[in-house]
DNA sequence: GGCCAGGTTCGCT
DNA sequence: AGCGAACATGGC
C-alpha cells in the first residue's frame, strides 16, 4: 500500500466543509462518499484497480490550502494524475465563483445567501452515470426516501473495497444495474417504472449506444436534448444533471416543485410559480443559474427560507 | 389512514 | 398544447 500526499490551492473563498455538506456526504447512509471530521473520501477506480483518495483543507492563517492523499495499490504517475484531476472536480476545487458573486452582490434575493454560504462550491458526481442515476432514482419522492434507495442500490450492486477496518463501496456500474434486471429492482422498493429506466439507460451505456461521459464536450443544447430523449428523463432532471455533474454554470431546474415555492414566495406574492414562470424569472441570473439553483437548495436545506 | 415529497410518461381532450 | 392519473416508499 502506497500513499501519496498533495497540495491543491482552490480559488481563496473555497470552503471545503459547506461543499460536502451540500452533496450529503456526511449523511451516514449516502455510502459512496464519506465526509467526517473535516476529511472527504471517495473510492476513485483507474484501470481496473481503486484508489482510496481523500481530501482536507486546513485553514492557515495565510493560506487556505486542500490537502489530497491517494492510497493504492500500485500508484503510477497516471493514476496519481487522474485521482488529482476527479476529486477536484468532484469535490469543486476547481471551479470559480468570482463571477456569481459579483453578480450577487446587487442582488437582494441572492446576497444574504451568498453571505450564508460563501464558500459553497458545486460538487459534482464522479461520473455522469451515476448523477443520472441518482436523479432518476430522486424523482418526485422526498431526499430522505432518495438516499435510503440509492444507498440500497450502492450495497448490493456497487464493488466494495476494504482497507483496515474500513469498508468503503462504490456506484455500480451499467453493467451491474443492467444485470441486475427490472424484477429485481422492482422487488426492491423501486417502482416499476423507475426499475425500467435505470435498466434501460444502464443497458444503453454498457453497450456504448450513448456516451454519457462525451456530454461534457457538448454545447448545453445537445446535451440537455440527448439526455431528455432517454426514458425516464425530463427537463428538470436534465439540468439537474448540467448542474451536478457536467459542471455547466447555467442550469436551471425550472420543474423543481421546491424552486418553484421559494421564488414564488419572494418574486409572486407569496403564490407558488409556474415552471414556465420561473424560467423566465430565472434568466436575470444568466450564465450563472447553476450556482444560483445550488445556492437556493443549500437554502432550502438548511431552514434559510 | 391520507397526503405529500427536489418528476416523468402515457393517454386522453 | 394542456391536464390528470399512475407510480412505490417513508414521514408526519
């Protein structure tokens, strides 16, 4: 077992802990990433071989710094290179708020939030499968209910890998899920429907009939289009999906009941806004929308409103 | 027990 | 285009 050590410097106001908090990692039952007592980790797989990684910021008086220790097998030079590049991705160590937040500052809805959560980047899935995955599976019922069913899925269909006393498990893979078949799912607490969705997206990607990955290198048109011509996948799941795991900056999940209360409050006379209505709304926070929804949601979470 | 929760599809007007 | 039902589950 070798372990490396790493030093990454983030953009000044990043915050570590509130970004970890937004994503649910320090839930007990979220099962793929870990976050406690100040350290996140996350099982990161390179040809065939896992990677424990883990990350820490220590705030020093001068600098603000994210500390990355990668513990494997065999390490080589390009291991190293990719556990670098995802957990900082993961973790949005290398995203860049300045523009939202000088877009906020005259703002009066978004400024005390700013203030609230400064620091709060925008965690991203380790891949798009599962941020797709995950948002499918969150459709319509509450975060509680989501976590209990994804970390079911996690346990009994995702790789595990243990190091001492520590058991950490992984997201399943296309192929595991599609293996895995519609009964079964559905004999697990999912709903008939939502087990063909997953089965079916999983299937398409196993067999390389979509590339979830390549949407990244897509203008936001085609990919919000490709994904919302796949079953199970509407409008709001697709811009959840621009949000949290292809790390565009405008997303903007317009069908999301709980949005839709929040800006009805404040922007409607306290009645509850349409979809239609808070896209609309919504396009004074162009290009940023994505960390205005994140915002709102960490919001949301945590009693703001 | 009933209603709702960070939606989507399908089948009607 | 727009509207309503069905979908499974946990929590209040």
């Amino acid at each position: 077992m070798t372990k490396t050590v790493h030093v990454f410097r983030p953009f000044d106001s990043y915050n570590l802990h509130r970004t970890c908090d937004f994503g649910s990692f320090s839930r007990a039952n979220y099962s793929t990433d870990i976050y406690c007592e100040g350290t996140y980790k996350r099982v990161v797989q390179y040809e065939s071989r896992s990677n424990l990684v883990s990350a820490s910021q220590s705030q020093s008086t001068d600098h603000n710094h994210i500390e990355i220790t990668i513990e494997c097998k065999e390490s080589t030079k390009s291991s190293i290179e990719h556990c670098l590049t995802q957990i900082s991705r993961i973790i949005g160590a290398d995203q860049d708020p300045s523009g939202f937040y000088s877009m906020a500052e005259s703002d009066n809805f978004l400024n005390p939030l700013v203030n609230k959560f400064h620091g709060l980047h925008i965690p991203q899935t380790a891949s798009v499968f599962e941020g797709l995955i995950s948002a499918i599976l969150g459709q319509q019922i509450s975060t509680h209910v989501a976590r209990i069913l994804r970390s079911l899925i996690v346990e009994r269909y995702g790789s595990i890998l243990s190091i001492g006393n520590e058991t950490y498990h992984s997201f399943p893979t296309p192929q595991s899920l599609e293996l895995a078949g519609i009964e079964e799912l559905h004999a697990n607490k999912f709903s008939r429907r939502k087990a063909e969705y997953l089965c079916e997206i999983s299937a398409l990607e196993s067999k390389g009939f979509i590339d979830l990955e390549n949407l990244r290198n897509l203008p936001t048109e085609d990919a919000v289009d490709m994904l919302t011509s796949l079953r199970g996948v509407g409008q709001w799941t697709a811009h959840w999906l621009l949000i949290r795991s292809l790390g565009y900056e405008d997303g903007f999940p317009s069908g999301d009941l709980a949005l839709q209360k929040i800006m009805g409050e404040y922007f409607n006379d306290g009645e509850i806004m349409s979809e239609r209505a808070a896209m609309e709304y919504s396009k004074k926070w162009r290009p940023y929308r994505s960390w205005v929804t994140t915002y709102i949601f960490a919001g949301v979470r945590s009693g703001f409103f």
